[in-house]
C-alpha cells in the first residue's frame, strides 16, 4: 500500500456518499480531493492525476 492510496479510498467512500444524493460519482471524487488536497489549489492536471481520472472527465 503506497502512502496515497489511504486518501483515495477516503476520497472513493466521499464519492460514494454523495452519489447516494444523485452527485455524479467523478465530482465526487474531486469533491473528495478537493476536501483533503495540499495545497488546497489544484489544477485540473492535478487532480485528475491525483484521482487517477482523466482531463476529460473532469470538464462533465
């Protein structure tokens, strides 16, 4: 287990919280992020490799 994969299964169980109120599951994962992130600013870049998503899908 690397040091990252804690906050990504805290980020995952956020997403899957909120999808339980009709939030899509990727902003819920940046929700997530964004929650626990240091710095506090990130780029899409960032995120999205911090999240293991792509660009792309950040844009929905």
């Amino acid at each position: 287990m690397t040091d990252h994969e804690p906050l990504l299964e805290w980020v995952e169980r956020i997403a899957m919280h909120l999808a339980r109120d009709g939030v899509p599951p990727i902003a819920g994962r940046v929700l997530g992020w964004l929650m626990i992130c240091d710095p506090p600013e990130q780029s899409a870049g960032q995120i999205s490799a911090a999240i293991g998503a792509s660009r792309a899908s950040l844009t929905s």
